[in-house]
C-alpha cells in the first residue's frame, strides 16, 4: 500500500482483491477547472473509489468530453490536480503518462478510431501485442461481435464497430475505464449488454468506471450519476 500525498491510501485493485468490498481511492480531482473560449467547469472534486462506476450527463458542448480528457491524461487541466496512484497526474513525464494510458487505464473514445481496411481480428491483434494480453474470446462473445472476426471492420454497422473498440480497450483490463458515449451507436438490447460487462468487469476486478452519456438507462446502471450543469457537477438521483 502506498501513502500519497495528501494522506488517503492508494492500492491497486489487485492488491485489494481480498476486500472487495473495501473501496480504495483510484482517482481523486481535486478543484478542476477547464476552459476554451469560455470557462466550462470549476473546482470540481471527484473521487473513483475502486468498484465505482460513475455516469456524466450533461447537455452537449457542458464539458462532459472535456472533463474525460483531463481525467484520463489525455488533457491538463487549466486549475487544479488530478491524483493518480501516489502522485498528480500531470507532474509526471510525459513517457510515464504514456505508459498509464497504454497499461493502467482504457480510453473509449467518442470515435472508434479503428484500423479501417483490416479485419476485427487484425485491430484486435494488435491490440493484444500492444497490451501483451491474449484475445478474449468469451468477452467478444458476450459483447455480440465473436461471427464478425473475418470481417473487415469498415463493413461493420456503426454499433459493432463500437463493440470491438470496446472489446479492444477492455482486452487490456484497465484499472480504470474512461468510456465517452460507451453505447451511443447501440440498441436497447445491446447497450444493455455491453453495461453488463462493464458493471460485472468493474466488480470482479474493484476498477473503476467513467463513462459520459445521454442514455439515463445506461447512468440508472452506475453505482453513482452526475450531471455536469452551471459549470459543476451536481449529484443526480435517477
Ligand atoms: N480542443 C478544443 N479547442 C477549442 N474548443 C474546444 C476544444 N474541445 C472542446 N472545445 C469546446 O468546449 C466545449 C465543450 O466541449 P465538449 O466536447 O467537452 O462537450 P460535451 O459535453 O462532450 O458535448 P457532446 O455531448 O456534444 O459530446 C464546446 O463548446 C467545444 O467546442
Ligand atoms: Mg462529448
């Protein structure tokens, strides 16, 4: 167990298998701020326990992907610190961000950015070299997309094309998932699967989980929701 800075315990979820039930803090905001042309958000605070799921609403252009970026070191925020393991996130160099954006956490972008012209067994290959993890095969069945593996991934319809880059990404089962309109593309029934995955990855493996949305069904589902509104986040009981 490590001590960080401000005093809280940080361990990984591995390290806490024996206590799932005990919630460790994997991620801590700490007054984020962010702006473009105008200030988006302010002093936001939010802590990712391990075993969280956490649900973004918000009315477009709010932030929502904005706060994902920063959360996920992909984006500094313009105030305020974000705490990760035992040091702030963005104090670290920027190959050490890499490696946790390649080994520690799994980013579900808004766009699939998937290898167009190679077949889904080809993007999820490389994939599995990058992450050096095997292909899961009963993940890809459970996610509705094991029959398309020869297909070329530019044939897919846009909901499986979102399948395999969430297959992709949770191949190399991240601490923590950032996930931005994980089911945007999907059906009822779909998006209802690939929440079962995400809500039964997170508990087996005391993760956490950040998933932006407009689908309240999909936050029903999250162990915690907020909508980001008036430039904070505020709690939302659905
Ligand atoms: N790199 C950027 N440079 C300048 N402005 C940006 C940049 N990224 C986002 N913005 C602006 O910040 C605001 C918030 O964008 P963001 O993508 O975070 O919203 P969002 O809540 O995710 O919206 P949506 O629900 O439509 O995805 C928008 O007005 C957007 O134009
Ligand atoms: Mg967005």
């Amino acid at each position: 167990m490590q001590t960080n800075q401000t005093g809280a315990s940080f361990i990984s979820p591995r390290e806490n298998s024996g206590k799932k039930s005990q919630k460790t803090p994997l991620l801590r905001a700490e007054n984020l701020s962010h702006a473009f042309d105008y200030l988006l958000y302010e002093d936001l605070n939010l802590t990712i326990n391990s075993g969280d799921s956490i649900a973004i609403l918000g009315v477009s252009g709010s932030g929502k992907s904005t706060l994902l970026h920063n959360l996920s070191t992909l984006l500094k925020p313009k105030k305020g610190k974000i705490l990760y393991k035992d040091r702030y996130l963005y104090d670290r160099k920027s190959q050490e961000l890499l490696d946790i954006r390649r080994n520690e956490f799994g980013i579900i972008f808004q766009q699939h950015y998937l290898f167009k012209g190679f077949s889904v067994k080809e993007n999820l290959d490389i994939s599995s070299i990058i992450a050096n993890k095997k292909i899961d095969f009963q993940l890809l069945e459970k996610l509705g997309i094991k029959d398309t593996l020869k297909q070329n991934v530019a044939d897919l319809s846009g909901g499986q094309q979102q399948r395999v880059s969430i297959a992709r990404v949770m191949m190399k089962r991240p601490r923590l998932v950032f996930a931005d309109e994980l089911t945007g593309n999907l059906d009822r029934e779909s998006a209802d699967s690939v929440m079962d995955v995400m809500i039964s990855y997170v508990r087996e493996e005391q993760a956490g989980l950040f998933v932006v949305t407009h689908d309240e069904e999909v936050a029903k589902r999250c162990s915690r929701i907020y909508r980001l509104h008036d430039k904070r986040l505020e709690p939302v009981a659905l």
